[in-house]
C-alpha cells in the first residue's frame, strides 16, 4: 500500500482558542505523528478559532467559513476528529461539526455516490471522568451515516481518575497504554482508507 497517497485532516473540538494549550489537541497531534510516520500528508483546524456558523447546510452564508473546512474534508482520506468530554458527552462544538456534515447526506460526488463515501473517520477523546466510549460512540453513529467508514478499533483515549482535575497535557508522559492505542487506531486507519482508494464504494 506504499504507493497510496493519503491525506489526513484533524478537527480538533476543544472549547479552548489558540494559544491556549489544549489535550484534545495534544492527543489529535499524537494520532497525526503516527499517521505521518506511515507517509500520510496531515493537516489539522482547531474550530474554535474559526467561525462556523449553526446550521445543517454546506454553506450558512456571509461569514461563515465551514466551506473551506469542508473543502479540507473532501480533500482528505481521513478524518480524525478530536473532542473532551463535557457533562458526559462530546463537546458542543463536536455536536455542531456533525450538524455541518449533516448537509453531506444530500452532496454526491461525481458517481452519484454520497460525498463521504471511500473516507475513513478516527476519534480521540480526551476527559477526566469515565465515558469516553459513550463519547466515542456518539461521534460513530454520526460520522458513519454521513457516509464515514470506520476502521477496527477506530479511536483513541485517555482519561483521568473520577473527581479529580489532571488534563492529559499535564502528565509527565503518555501512558503506554494510549499511546499503543493511538498507533493502532492510526495504522488501521491507513489500511481502511489505502483498500478503499484502491477499491472504491461501488456506486448505486
């Protein structure tokens, strides 16, 4: 598969604009070495540093700079996308990226294929309580019915111990554990999107 050229792209869900530091970010950054060592071309957009207006259509108007991030996305194999978990659940600003890509359920491309068809999706949560894997199913189920492949064991994660206040970015080092996870997920996701630009989605 080392004659595939892939490219990936990162949205990165933090509540934080830059400068600030941010774990999802840190996290997402991780899963991109790890793409980039297997010579994938890798991109990454914290969103809240742009303004994206609300809304379920490709375009929402003056202002709105979604359609240049969507053109990243169309312009990409995978889609890692990186949220901390908030009240249990995936960031708002997640919520809203999905609310975006929404609009692809009615977007083909030129096969009259859906416009997310042949691109694979990876998710990082980061948080300080237990649900990532609630979070990451949430991210799944909309990813994957706008057209979203998902690779074996698709997602990374790290969180910390209930009621306590350490961040990701404050540990000493990645435990081995998510950074195992984290190479697996990237190395699956390589596989996923290498077969299916190989062997595209047949048209309907």
């Amino acid at each position: 598969m080392d004659d595939v050229k892939l490219k990936a792209l990162a949205l990165v869900c933090t509540l934080t604009p830059s400068p600030k530091p941010s774990s999802s970010e840190l996290l997402a950054r991780q899963v991109i070495q790890q793409l980039s060592s297997k010579g994938v071309e890798c991109d990454l957009i914290r969103v809240v540093d742009h303004t994206i207006k609300p809304g379920v259509h490709t375009d929402m108007g003056d202002g709105d700079e979604w359609p240049r991030i969507r053109e990243q996305i169309l312009a990409s194999d995978i889609l890692v996308l990186a949220t901390p978990i908030w009240l249990g659940h995936p960031a708002s600003i997640a919520q809203m990226v999905l609310e975006r890509l929404d609009a692809e359920l009615s977007e083909t491309d030129g096969q009259g294929r859906p416009s997310m068809y042949d691109k694979v999706a990876l998710v990082a949560v980061v948080g300080n309580e237990d649900g990532a894997h609630h979070v990451t199913a949430e991210l799944y189920q909309g990813l994957g019915d706008v057209g979203f492949s998902i690779p074996a064991q698709g997602s990374t994660y790290w969180v910390g111990e209930a009621m306590h206040g350490t961040n990701f970015q404050d540990l000493p080092e990645t435990p081995e554990v998510t950074a195992t996870t984290t190479a697996t997920s990237a190395r699956n996701a390589v596989h996923l999107a290498s077969s299916l630009k190989k062997m595209p989605y047949p048209a309907s």
